[in-house]
C-alpha cells in the first residue's frame, strides 16, 4: 500500500516536470545581450557609505550595461578572501589595509588596485554635538582628563569611557590613551550598530559620550558627531603601534578587484576603472539609503541629477 | 543501603554540616585573599597584543592561504569537496530561487512551490499541517521575502540531504557497534558545543566564503541529532524481537533491513526533524559567509539600523522554521501511525484520493509556475512585499518609542545591576590572582562533585592559562554566571506558571518557540538603544536566548510530577505555595538541574554574540579575530577557551548533580522520578525549539 502510494507521487511529479517544457510566458532561452557583460559580484561591507557606492555602481551596471549584479554583504577582510574563491569581483570603498594590499596583491596575485573612489576618509575621536557646544574645550585632547569623570560608565571602572566600535575597523586607541596619559578605558561596543546607537542615544538624552567614529558616513547627516583633536598626523608618526601618539591618517578610499574578472577587460571593469564621486555625493546617496529607500531607487535620484558625471564613467577606454 | 544512610547521619559533626558549611568556607576564603590580593596576578592582555601562541595559529592561517592554490591536498580534496557541496547547492537554488537554465525565472515558481511544499506536508503528515504550509510559505511571499526564504530553503535543504545520506548510515554503524560508540560520541558532542562563531573562520580559511562553506558549517552543527537518534533507534530495538528472528535463521543483514530499520524507523524520523531544525538555526551564521538568504536580509537591516526590517526577516525564518518543525514532526508521528496499525480503512482510502487528486493539482501548479510569470515571481511590490513594509514600521515605531520613553528605567536597571552585582562579581573573579581562582575551582570541583572532576577542572585551567587569554576567560565567566543564575530563576519562576496552568502553557508555548528561533541578531540593536553597549546587554541578550529552552525543561519536569504526591499535598491541606515549594519543585529536581545545566550551555553558545553588543571579552576578540587579519590567531585561541570554559562548566555541574542525585537515592532510597543525568545529557541547540528528547526523557 506504501509503495502505491509513493508510485502515485512520482508519477504526479514526473508528470509535472514532463509538462514544464511547453507553453507559457517565460521565454526558455536568454535574451540576447547587446554587451557581453554578465555577472558582477559586488562584495558589501558593512557601511552605508559603503552600501552607496555599490547603488550607484549596481544601478549603472544593470541599466547602462546590461550585466547581472550580485550582491553579497560580508565584512572587509571576508571580502578579500572572496577574491580567491571566484565569489567577490570587486571591493568597492577600500580602508587602506596595506597588509591585506600585500597579502593578495602582491603575493597571491589574486587582486589589483582599480584606482581611488575621489572620497577621502577620516578617523578619530569624535563627541555628540551639544557636549561640543556645551563645553567647547572638549574636542582638543589635552581637556578631556578634566572630564573623565563625567565619561565614566558601568563598565569603565574608575576612568572616563572611550567607546570602540566595529571590530573589523582598524584602532591604535589602547596605546593612544596610555601614551597621550588621557584617564580613559578602551570599551568594546562590538559592532558599528552598537555604537551609533550608543552616539544617537548619548545625543537624544544629553549623555557624556565619546567614541571613535569616521567620515564620511551618513549617520553624521542625522547627528553631527564633531571630532576631537589629537596631536596631528604627520607621515609615519603612526609606524610603531606601540608608541604611536598623534591622530589618525587620513585615508584615500580606494577600489581593488579581483585579477581574473580585471583580466577580462569587459564594460563594467571599464566602469567601476573609472567610477569616482565625493564625499558629498556618498553622504546624499547614504542618507536615502539610511531613510530605507531601495539601492536602486536612492541610485536612479542621484544618477538622474548628475548625468555628466554617471557619462565619464560610461566613456570607451 | 540502609548502613551507608546510617553510617551518613552518625559522622562526626564536620561531616553533617558538611558541604554546605565547607562550601562557604571555600568562599569566604575566596573573598578575604581577593580582597587582599585585588588587581595582582590577573593575567591581563591588552586588545590588540598577542602572545606567541596566537601568532603562530595565524602563521598556519598564512601558510595555508599561500599554499592553497598550489598544495594537491587543497586543488584536489578541499576544492573537489567545495565544489561538490556547490554544485548541489546551486542546483537546487536553480530549482527554486534563481534564474537558471537560460530562463528569467527559476525552474519551479512560488505557486509550484507552495503547492509541492503543500503536497508533501499532507503525504508525509497530515491536513493540518499541510493547511500551515500553505499559509506559511504564503506569508513569507507577502512579507516581500520569497526570493531570501527560497535561497534559505536551497541551502537548509542541501545541508539536510547531506547531513542525512552521511549521518543515517553512519547512525546504523554506531547504533550496532559499541567500541565506534564511543569513539564518535565526543566527536559529536564537540560538534554540537562549539559555538559556531568559533568554526567560521577556520572553515572560511579552508572552504573560502561562499554558499558551500555556509552548507558545510550548517551541515557540522547539523548532523550530530541524526547520528544519534539513528544509533539509538537502532539500539532500542528489543531482544525479543531480535530473538525471534535470528531463532528463524535471518542473518545480521537481514535482521538490520527487517526487524532494526522498520522499528526504528520513527526515532529515525525525529532525528531528520532535529537535524532540520538546527540546520535552520544556521541562517544567521551562513550569512555571515556570503550564504545567501533571509539572514542576508537580517544583516544588511541591521546595518542601517532598520529594526523593523530585521524583525520581519527573523519573522520570516520563524515561520520557516515553524513549519518544516511542525512538518517532520508529524512526519513521525505518521511513522509510529503506521507501524502501530493501519488505522480505519475507509479513511485510508478517502486519503488515497485525495494523495492522487492533490498530486494532479500540484503538478498543474508546478506547471503553471514553470510557465507563466504570475505563477512564477510572487505577486506584489517586490521591496516590501504586500506587508512587509507595514510590520517593518509598527516594529520601528515601538522601538523609538521604548528607546525615547524607557530610557531612564534601562539606565537605572543597568546601574543596580552593574554596581550591584556584575562589578563586585567581576572583580572577585577576574581581579583574583590566577592562582587563587585555580585553587577556588579545584576545591569547589572537589566538594561538589568528586575527584575525577578535579582532573577536567585542572586540564581545563591549564589550558585556559595556556591560551594567554586568563583574564577575558574570567570575566566572560562572570557574565555567563550571572545570566544563568537569571535565566534559572526565571526559568523556574515561568516553568511552575506554565505548569500549574494549562490554559497559559497553551498561549506561551508557541511564543517560547518562536523566541528560541528568532536569531538574536534581531533583538541585539533595541537592547542596545535601551542598555547601552554594556555587559548587561549581552547579559540580557544571552538570557532572552536560553530561557524558553529553561522554561519548557522545568516546565514539563514539574508536569510529570505524579498527580497523586499532588493531590496528597492538596488533600493535607497545603496551601497553593506549600505544594509548589514543598512538592513539585522537590520532586522535580532533576529536572531543574538539567534546565540549569541547559541554560548554561545556552548561554555560552550566545557568548559570542555578546561580543558584538559590548560584552567585551572571550565574545569580543572570537568577532575581531573574524574579521582583522593580524588577530586570527587570537581570535581562534578564544574560541578555543570559550569550548573549555563550557566542558569544564558541563563536566563540573553534571558531576555536582549527578553526585547529589546518588546522595539523596542513598539517605531515601527512593528510586522513583529519577532520571539519569548522564542519559539526558543535552547539548547546546541555538534556535531549536526544544522538542527534543529533554522534555520527554523528563
């Protein structure tokens, strides 16, 4: 009876997949593509900011070049690893990171640099805007001992708390504090969630908070988080971690991609080659994609008022 | 019997007040030399330091990234398993969630998926699961998410058939041989232990990223429930009818096809229910892979701090899961159906039709879906789906509203809590010269449970001194103390309600299944606006996770309290309290001290995710080991002392009531409602509603 029973369902089922070749709507065969483009993996750190540069990127590639986009969010050095296994072709906004550019580009040969992304990225300290307007002092380092009491937390002991974020993003904050004397404690918000909620609940209820952030990225459109002084960056001051006392270098955001897919030389390595914007634009586009519009629909209201630039790109060679 | 209870009661004064009064001893000692002593020895490391240990596992990771394209071990076996794993993968998202084979669309449409999924739930369980099918399936098109719950289905679905046509057979080896028994058992408790966060960056270096490492990590979690019901079903099988055959002269072969296989068949089932429950509870984790699905719908939420849309993806994993749980759980019961009697005929025959006509319709379905657009791409917007937009901004709206009115409660909560008792805790664990604790451990393991745990509990602190991670081991410890003491108390709190009310069970229980399945992940953010990045956080995270697990054990132990001690209680005039405290709390021991020890596990398997949300600590440097290359070696060493803080917290609770339980047998001789700690050992399960075999064994 069992055995009946499951004939029954394996004839019903092959009779199924007999009937899928005929008939229909779908078409059975590929569109025929004006460009041989095909499928650009897009790796998605996770960041707005990030995340804006991919819209743009992934709408012009689908609607100007005809290729398939995938996107797949993973962190940084997750990413680089994609270039490896054939699942990232390109990372989009790159942080320096001259070990992995050494590990992959130079060694593996996996990657190659596809030149800048025109933003510049700044690290450091940074407080919620009524505490800089409050107590005006508070951004150049040298006050901030005088208001470690007034940071301290639950989990910072006795000392002033200086709040961390994303594990993946690069800090020298623990020497910083022991080499700048500064009566702070290094606490680990864990994740970059954790510490822009701790920065809009810090401002929303007048919290003494202070924490490292960076720019561009569009969480600074909703609460202008001001950043605070250190001794200033001057080439190599930050060679030895150990010792290291002045501010964080600032960054040239760049794009690196996966050799083989470069290789292939095909419309959308062209693009993404050429693809440069400002800090500017990212935060626009960043801040729709923040306020929940879709990639596409954040992309398509920047692409359509700056047509010169989408144009530059898109040129042949 | 009776002269070790006499020789118990008539031991010299120190032994009758014996544990207890030595216990605190050990305490107070505890507390007077870490006063003392505060702050020396502590064993600390800063964040980004490493010891020679940790940079020698990441040497390994160099070596084998720079060996990978080049060593035949990579080329061929790795990559030969890699792309195996991904071919079945991709094939069956071809099936269902991608464009594939030169079309748009994928093969089968939604409303070919629905109705095979629909069709399946009837042959295999019965009408009303197949209604909840339906509607499930349905409600994750309308929330906007088919595509994500269809890649989740593939990859869920790829990891089960391996984990099975691997696991079944494997099962039958162990279920007849004892000597492979107990070679394979640890293997597959370390499988199940492990927090998964710990693996994924060795399984990333081997496997890279990408929807076969996802399947791979999910199928190492997965797997183990079938092994070990497959071994037990077999095992279970009863002489007699073993006997019967073999006197009928079937050989070993024969007698495992005939007789073992058909009577374990239902056990069999319930591990194919277990496996794909845990399998499901991996969405979260492959995400973090580059697997694709519902958990990529969670993350990317998340980092826009769109709470609502996390919600509605974690909702939409719960109805998944929800389903393919209630499905395979009918599954079995049809199984114990059908071996018991072939019920009434004339219902057989209805359902016979019925089998036929459905399976006419589903292939009509298919078909449609196969050709026609509407039937293929689910109808509605597609960001957003028909609702999901809706439940995305109810959920946000109620969590600015707690954020901006509770704030002030939260932050008071934190302080007590905090000041009150995770800093003095904190300091007296982790502020203690290593020494001191190790010598606390060692008596405490001692008095409670024996001298054989005294040699787990010093194998485990050497190596927790070796790790050169002493300091986070300490005060991960901490947190994982105090949320289990919460998680125990409360468990037990919401088990003697649940219990003692039929009509409450009967509304908490779906939503104690659907919090055990909601990922954490959802949660972390509002917990985070309300308590701030802080080790409370974490705290309360880990507690969210593990207690419907702790309410349901204590839950069902109180419920299989006999009603006659009961009504004894009643009947002698105990007030409602009295029968509680002095009856079924008492009676049901055992039960609470397995719900304990699970709470416990629970809790460290959530370790991790502590770490994001400012735990600091083992969870912390296990996410940045993740994801900063120079800390990979750090990163893995604490994932390694995050699996020997929980074997040496296990072996040394289990030993503790297994010790108590023999004590307590020894002075009543009662032998009634025991339950064997051993047999109902149970393993860390995050996201499994806990239909395991915990609730029945009790």
């Amino acid at each position: 009876m069992r055995i009946r029973q499951s004939w029954t369902i394996a004839a019903a089922l092959a009779g199924a997949l007999a009937l899928t070749s005929c008939g229909g709507d779908i078409p059975s065969t590929p569109p025929s593509t004006q460009a041989p483009c095909g499928t650009v993996n897009i790796a998605v750190n996770p960041w707005v900011g990030y995340e804006a540069n991919v819209a743009v990127v992934a709408y012009v590639l689908k609607t100007k070049l005809g290729c398939t986009v995938e996107l797949k969010s993973l962190t940084e050095e997750v990413s680089w690893q994609g270039f490896g296994s054939n699942t990232v072709d390109v990372v989009l906004e790159n942080w320096g990171h001259e070990d992995l550019k050494k590990k992959y580009i130079d060694d593996q040969k996996v990657a190659v640099q596809v030149g800048a992304t025109g933003n510049k990225g700044i690290i450091g300290w940074y407080v919620p805007p009524w505490l800089a307007t409050q107590y005006p002092d508070i951004t150049d380092y040298k006050n901030l001992n005088k208001y470690a009491a007034q940071f301290k937390t639950t989990e910072s002991g006795n000392l002033g708390q200086l709040l961390l974020g994303d594990p993946s993003f690069v800090t020298n904050d623990e020497s910083l504090v022991k080499n700048l004397k500064l009566n702070f404690k290094v606490v680990y918000a864990g994740s970059e969630n954790a510490l822009i909620e701790a920065f809009r609940t810090a401002e929303e209820q007048k919290k003494f908070l202070i924490g490292y952030f960076y720019e561009p990225q569009w969480f600074l459109a909703d609460v202008p988080l001001v950043h605070v002084n250190l001794p200033a960056y001057t080439a190599g001051c930050d060679a030895d971690p150990k010792t290291v006392a002045c501010d964080y270098a600032p960054y040239t955001l760049d794009k690196i991609a996966r050799k083989t897919w470069v290789d292939l030389a095909s419309p959308a390595v062209n693009m993404i080659k050429k693809f440069t914007w400002t800090n500017e634009d990212q935060n626009k586009v960043a801040k729709d994609i923040a306020d929940k519009m879709s990639y596409d629909d954040a992309a398509k209201k920047w692409v359509d008022a700056n047509p010169d630039k989408v144009n530059a790109w898109l040129a042949a060679g | 019997m009776t002269t070790v209870a006499v020789a118990a009661r008539s031991s010299p004064w120190w032994r009758r007040i014996g544990r207890p009064g030595i216990v605190a001893a050990i305490l107070l000692g505890w507390i007077l030399l870490g006063t003392v002593l505060q702050g020396r020895d502590t064993l600390g490391l800063p964040t980004t330091d490493t010891t020679a240990l940790h940079d020698r596992f990441t040497a390994v990771r160099d070596w084998v990234d720079s060996h990978r394209n080049s060593s035949p071990f990579f080329v061929y076996f790795v990559d030969g398993i890699r792309d195996f794993v991904g071919g079945l993968t991709g094939f069956l998202q071809d099936l269902i969630s991608q464009a594939s084979f030169g079309r748009p669309v994928p093969l089968v449409g939604w409303l070919g998926v629905v109705a095979l999924a629909t069709f399946g739930a009837y042959a295999f369980g019965n009408a009303r699961v197949a209604v909840l099918t339906a509607a499930g399936f349905t409600s994750v098109g309308l929330m906007g998410l088919w595509q994500e719950s269809m890649d989740t289905l593939a990859l869920t679905l790829a990891a089960v058939l391996l984990s099975l046509v691997i696991g079944i057979p494997l099962g039958v080896y162990v279920g007849l041989s004892r000597p492979v028994e107990r070679v394979v058992t640890p293997v597959l408790d370390a499988m199940q232990a492990m927090p998964t966060l710990v693996y994924l960056a060795p399984l990333a270096l081997f496997f890279l990223i990408g929807p076969p490492a996802a399947v791979i990590a999910t199928l190492i979690y997965a797997m183990p429930p079938v092994i070990r019901l497959t071994s037990l079903g077999v095992r279970q099988v009863n002489e007699a009818s073993m006997e019967a055959s073999r006197s009928l002269g079937a050989t070993r072969w024969q007698i495992l096809r005939t007789v073992q296989l058909p009577l374990a068949k239902r056990t069999i089932v319930v591990g194919i229910n277990q496996t794909t429950m845990a399998a499901f509870s991996m969405v979260m984790i492959a995400a973090l892979i580059a697997g694709p699905g519902l958990g990529q719908v969670v993350l990317r939420a998340l980092s826009a701090l769109d709470v609502g849309r996390a919600f509605t993806g974690g909702l939409g994993i719960v109805v998944l899961a929800i389903v393919l749980d209630r499905v395979t759980t009918a599954a079995s019961e049809r199984a114990e159906a059908t071996y018991r009697a072939s019920g009434g005929r004339r219902s057989e025959n209805t359902r016979r039709w019925l089998l036929v006509g459905g399976g006419a319709l589903t292939a009509a379905a298919v078909y449609l879906s196969a050709s026609y657009y509407w039937a293929s791409t689910f109808p509605g917007p597609t960001r957003g789906g028909v609702i999901g937009f809706t439940i995305d901004d109810a959920v946000n709206a109620a969590a600015d509203w707690t954020r901006l009115n509770l704030h002030d409660v939260t932050s008071a909560i934190t302080a007590v809590v905090s000041y009150g008792l995770i800093n003095p805790l904190q300091a007296l664990i982790a502020e203690s010269p290593w020494y001191v604790v190790c010598a606390v451990v060692l008596a405490l393991s001692w008095t409670l449970a024996g001298a054989r745990s005294v040699i787990v509990a010093s194998v485990c602190l050497s190596l927790l001194l070796a790790s050169g991670l002493w300091e986070s081991a300490m005060v991960t410890l901490t947190s994982v103390l105090v949320a289990t003491i919460i998680v125990v108390v409360l468990g037990v709190i919401f088990g003697v309600v649940l219990a003692r009310s039929p009509r409450i069970d009967l509304v908490v229980r779906p939503v104690l299944d659907a919090a055990q399945v909601l990922p954490a992940f959802v949660y972390l953010v509002p917990f985070v606006g309300l308590f701030g990045p802080t080790r409370l956080t974490a705290i309360i995270a880990a507690v969210v996770f593990a207690a419907p697990v702790v309410v349901k054990i204590v839950a069902d132990g109180i419920r299989a309290v006999p009603s006659a001690a009961v009504e004894a209680g009643v009947a002698s005039g105990s007030s409602r309290w009295q029968v509680v405290t002095k009856v079924q709390l008492p009676l049901s021991r055992q039960a609470v001290a397995l719900a304990a020890n699970q709470g416990l596990i629970y809790v460290l398997s959530v370790v991790v995710i502590g770490g994001l949300v400012g735990a600091g600590a083992l969870g912390y440097l296990v996410v940045a080991g993740f994801s900063q290359s120079e800390l990979f070696g750090k990163g893995l060493t604490a994932g390694i002392a995050i699996v020997v803080l929980g074997i040496l917290l296990d072996r040394v609770t289990q030993a503790a009531a297994l010790r108590a339980q023999e004590r307590e047998h020894r002075l009543t001789g009662d032998a009634e409602h025991q339950f064997d700690v051993r047999s109902a050992r149970l393993h860390p399960a995050p996201g499994l509603p806990a239909r395991i075999p915990t609730g029945r064994v009790v």
